[in-house]
C-alpha cells in the first residue's frame, strides 16, 4: 500500500495554493472530495492565528496534516461531516497508523521548487525511528492530537463551521495509549542520585574557589536545582510584547509568607504568567556569593 497524502502546510501559516504551487492543487483534485479545498482553507485560517507562537503553530501543524489526511483520504468525509464516531476511528487509526503512513526519516513537508514550494513526496505523518519496529503512539502523541482538534473544533463551531463539536463526548478510553511493557511505551530517563548531585555541587563549588570564571556556572546551577526551574525562567527570553524579558536581581524580593518574612524569587513564567518561588535558607549564601561576585552589595 502506498502512501496516499500529502503535506498540506507549509512552515509559513499564511501560504496560499498559488503560493505552494501546482502540485498541491492537483492532489486536491485527485481527492475527489467536495468541500475538501475549503476545508484546507479554514485550516489554514486557524493556524495563521498562531503565527507569533512558534511552537503551538508548529504542533497544531503537524496534527492537523495528519488529521485531514485521514479524514479526506481513508475517511472520505469533510470537516463539515465528522463526528464523534469518526474521532474515535481516527484515534484508533493513530495509535497504529499502516507502515506507508510512518518514515524512518523526518522529512520537511515542503521544498523548494522552480515554481516557489511543492509537497515533499517524501513526508510521512508519522515517525518511526531505524529499525525499532511497528508505530505505537506515546501517550504525548494522543495528547498532543486531543489538544490540537480540541482548538480547532472549538474553533470551526465558533463560526458555524461544523453543527457540534465532536471532541466534547471523546471517552477516555479512546484518548489513551494502549498499556504495553514498560520497556516498550516508556523511555528511561537517566537521574542523578542524590550522591552525584553533592558530587558535582563540591567540584563546582571548589572550581569556583580555585577560579572567578566558574562562578557564574556554580550560580546557575545551584539557582535551577535548587528552586527547581526551566531555563526560560532564568535566561532572557521574549515575552508576548516582543520585548526581551531579562531575570534582574530585583526579582529577588522579601515577601510575608503566613505573618513571616522570607525571600521569594519572581518568575515570569510559562505563558507569561507570574509566580513566586520561596528561597531555601542554604540556598541564600549562594545568592550572596554570585552578587559579591559581581560587585554587589551582599
């Protein structure tokens, strides 16, 4: 069986037809499937709203490519005709896809061609690594896709674009990996021991001693361990104004905690949302260290 797609989306939301080129619009006419065109267009709408956020648009692109090839290519329906019955087949299908549907390989959707962009013959909805056997979906990956139709519903309802939303009554049954050994659905994840941690604090900790250019490795490192942080959250990062959003020194501040005084850190954090993160007494000396560093009063 051979593959019977094709990528629909460029890596830029606000491509047209005409943009991507012939090719594309010669697979719609193969379809044979009224409304399919228009489909793509309102798609391609809704991803345009995503277009500041990289990482959303570059998720619901990729699932929606999957989701509109099944449904246009094996379902034979249109947006317009789904329902919950044909969601939970799509689930079913995603949990274990036909191998002309998966690449070792990943493939970009588009590439260059003499007349701007054309579909990469080459793309797969689905990635399956070497040799490591049949596809089986994580439960990141149904996540992923409950997420993204979830939006896209909502938002074909919200312009009357489809009667009902056909994610409301999904089980949770459908919206689960299959339970297989732990070897299998789960990766292993490699941790440090509580011993290898002391380990490596006191060789930092002594590097810093011997020289001033480990201090600023021997801060980070205390500060993302020990208030237990993401990256974004100590690194400049752009914020949803396009500004640059800088971790100043200011974001240390003491604060009344239940009638007690203490040092909380203020984050900016994911979805630019604002918390708080109370400073561990062992960890103020190192705060102390890297300002005394620096040139700062302690």
């Amino acid at each position: 069986m051979t593959f019977p797609g094709s990528p629909l989306f460029d890596c830029q939301s606000d491509c047209t037809i005409d943009v991507i080129c012939g090719p594309l619009t010669k697979w719609f006419d193969r379809l044979h499937l009224q409304n399919a065109l228009q489909d793509w267009e309102i798609a391609r709408q809704f991803l345009h709203r995503y277009d500041d956020s990289p990482a959303t648009f570059r998720q619901y692109r990729g699932e929606l490519q999957c989701f509109l090839n099944y449904l246009w290519c094996l379902g034979k329906r249109s947006l317009s005709n789904v329902d919950n019955e044909v969601i939970k087949r799509y689930y079913k299908f995603i949990k274990n896809p036909p191998a002309s549907w998966t690449s070792s390989t990943i493939y970009r959707a588009f590439i260059d061609a003499e007349c701007g962009r054309k579909p990469n013959p080459q793309w797969r909805p689905f990635y399956q690594p070497g040799k490591s056997g049949r596809y089986r979906a994580s439960q990141s990956r149904l996540n992923a896709a409950r997420t993204t139709l979830t939006a896209f519903f909502r938002y074909l309802n919200a312009l009357d674009y489809v009667a009902k939303d056909p994610m409301v009554d999904l089980s949770r049954r459908d919206k689960r990996a299959k339970t297989v050994a732990r070897e299998e659905s789960e990766p292993t994840y490699r941790r440090f021991t509580d011993a290898q941690w002391q380990c490596l604090f006191q060789t930092l900790e002594r590097a810093a001693n011997e020289s001033p250019r480990y201090e600023r490795h021997l801060f980070v490192l205390v500060t993302m361990k020990c208030l237990f942080l993401r990256v974004s959250e100590l690194a400049p990062r752009q914020i949803d104004t396009e500004e640059d959003r800088i971790p100043q020194f200011s974001d240390f501040r003491k604060q009344d905690i239940d009638g007690e005084t203490c040092w909380v850190y203020n984050i900016l954090g994911k979805g630019d949302k604002h918390r708080a993160v109370t400073l561990p007494d062992a960890y103020l000396p190192y705060l102390e260290r890297w300002r005394r560093h620096l040139g700062k009063d302690a």
